[in-house]
C-alpha cells in the first residue's frame, strides 16, 4: 500500500468521525450540521479515489459506478452552512438539491447493471460525454453558490477571518479543478496517463474541512438575521489584550425586556434586530449587545425562545383543544410551521403534537382529581 493511499485513508477516518460527529451531536447550531454533510459528501468522493488507487475497484469490479458522487450538492451545502452561520431562519429549499438527487439515481441505475452493461455505458456514454457534464456541473454550481456565500459575507460588519479564506481556497480549488480535463486532453499524448490534480487536492480539502468542523463546529452559532449588521469585535491593539464589552444598561435592558414581553413585540413575524432597535429608539448595535451581554443570546435565540414560551403556555390551557398547532404558531410570531417545528422539538425534545398531547393528558388527570 502506497503512502498516498494511506493518507486517502487518514483523511477518509477524519472526514467521516467529524462529519458524523457534527451530525449527531446534540446542541451543535444549525451551520455546524450543515458542514458535517459537506464534510460527509466530499469524504465519499475521497472515498471513491481510494477504492480507484488501491485497486479495490479492479478486483471487486462489482463496485463500479457506486454512488459516492454527490458533488452537485457542494454548492448548496456550502450556501446553507453560511445562511445558517448569519441565523438565516427561512430554510434552504429543496430544490437546490434535486440536480444532487438527479445525480443519486444516475448512480443507482448504473450500478445495478451488469459488468459487461457497465463497460459498454463507461465507454460510449460517460467517458466521452456524461462524466464531463457532471464534472463541470458540479464546478459551476460550487461556483455560483461561492458567489451567494461571498456575497453574504460582505454583506456583515462581522466577517470571520476563518470563513473569508476558506471560500477564498475554494474558489481556486474549483478553478484548478476546471482546468484538468482541459490539460489531460490539450497537451498530454494519446495513451499517457492522465493526471488529475483535483484527485490529489481533494483528500486535503475534505481534511481542512473536517479539521474546520472540530475547531469550530462546536461554536456557538451567531443566529443575526440575514441583512443585520454587528459591529465588528474589539481587536487587542499594540500588543496589549483586547478590553472585555461594557456591561449592559439596566435601563435600557429593562426598556427592551418589557417591549419584548409585556408589549408582546415577538407576536410581529417581521421583527428584526433593526425594527426593536427602532421602536426603542436604540442604534441596533446597542440593542444587539444588550441581548447578548443581558440576556445571554442571541437576537433570533431570544425572540423564538419567547414565541416558542407563549406556544407552550398556550398549549398548557384548558382551552388548548380549540386551536391547531398552526394557529398558536402563527398567533406567536412564526412565520412557518417547519420553522416553529424544528425550533419547539430542539428546546423540547418533543414535537410539539406529543407536548400537547402530554400535557393536555396531565391537565385532564388533575382536574379529574380536584372533582373528585
């Protein structure tokens, strides 16, 4: 076994714990699950070199077109993992991963063929022609998703260092990749072997990835609606160390704690960091440091912990039966019932049919006890 592959082997054992990892544990913030299914996804397509490398394909030749390839859901990945990171709360639709399922089923059909069917389609079909649209499909679309996720990034005062580069070695890891097949056919000779540059970086990037998703996967998520803007961090100067964040007002504290419970501003399905601001006559930087310094989260954490608080006040009532669970959503402030649905089951760890359930059992039980 060359050293090569046992570096494709290293990188295959980091990127699927750290994908799995981002995955499966409990509290990770919404962009920490997103990069663990890029993570997964591009150590499948490492996955896929190491079995050609290792010549697993050759004697197993059964494994032939298995689909590892997911590479047209690179871009949409990415993209959802810098909305999450911004506290977008609309979710990423569906379709941005139809041409990845289109991709899924090529695979699936092929590998259930026949060797013999196998050969004949890798030489007529994908070799000459279906293996380059997947390729520079999947380059184009990481492209244009580089691009989104570039322009939500200028877009905030709060651009991590971390974040900026890594969309940075993207971008020239996709425009080197453009660039293979282009050399492969334009100037080496007919009969070489072919080299594929991407086939080498891969394995590093899935790594970074992976090593990305250790360092900062466990970091809490900045949850700021998309189109807000903090300001940027205090920076430690002339060497000295950086001064902590004032403490919060009291006053103002208590201003924005009453408009947001008393006045029941959360009710409002547009309400964003920079309308509070304006109804507390507060620049929206104050406002911002007061919910994270006084309240201890974020802007989007606070306001659905209070609409999810209503909810489950509301559902706690003898009353309860004669709304649906849509109705108190709505009547709280959410804007969608996948929203309200995967925010009530992450504090609750139930959905919210089974809170109400419960709870309306409890509440039937204890006034059957009072009257008797």
């Amino acid at each position: 076994m060359s050293l090569w592959v046992v570096f494709q082997v290293f990188c295959l054992v980091q990127g699927l714990t750290t994908g799995l990892y981002l995955l499966t544990r409990r509290g990770q913030p919404a962009a920490a699950r997103w990069l663990g299914w890029l993570v997964l996804a591009l150590t499948l397509q490492v996955l896929d070199y190491c079995l050609a490398s290792s010549g697993v394909y050759f004697r197993h030749k059964w494994l032939y077109f298995t689909p590892l390839f997911f590479s047209w859901c690179y871009g949409p990945l990415l993209w959802g993992a810098a909305r999450a990171w911004y506290g977008a709360e609309r979710p990423l639709s569906g379709w941005h991963f139809v041409p990845g399922g289109v991709q899924l089923v090529f695979y699936l059909l092929v590998s259930a063929q026949d060797f013999k069917t196998k050969t004949w389609f890798w030489l007529q079909v994908h070799k000459p022609y279906t293996r380059y649209l997947e390729y520079y499909g999947a380059i184009a679309s990481v492209w244009i998703y580089l691009w989104l996720a570039a322009r939500l990034v200028r877009a905030h005062q709060r651009r991590p260092r971390w974040l900026w580069w890594g969309l940075l070695g993207l971008a020239v890891f996709y425009a080197l990749a453009a660039l293979d097949p282009l050399v492969n056919e334009g100037y080496l000779p007919a009969g070489a072997p072919k080299f594929y540059l991407t086939s080498l970086l891969l394995p590093v990037l899935a790594y970074a990835a992976a090593l990305l998703g250790w360092l900062k996967g466990g970091a809490t998520t900045p949850g700021l609606p998309v189109g807000t803007t903090v300001a940027p961090p205090v920076e430690a100067t002339a060497g000295l160390p950086a001064k902590a964040p004032a403490p919060p007002d009291s006053v103002q504290l208590a201003r924005l704690v009453q408009a947001m419970q008393t006045e029941a501003l959360y009710r409002d399905p547009d309400l964003s960091l920079g309308s509070l601001a304006r109804h507390l006559d507060l620049p929206p930087n104050t406002v911002s440091h007061l919910i994270n310094a006084g309240i201890g989260e974020t802007f989007t954490e606070w306001v659905n912990s209070c609409r999810l608080a209503e909810v489950e006040r509301r559902m706690r009532t003898a009353d309860a039966q004669r709304y649906t669970l849509l109705a108190l959503a709505l009547e709280a402030g959410f804007n969608s019932k996948t929203t309200f649905n995967r925010a009530f089951k992450e504090r609750n760890e139930l959905t919210p049919s089974a809170y109400k359930k419960k709870y309306q059992a409890t509440l039937r039980d204890d006034t059957t006890a009072a009257g008797g």
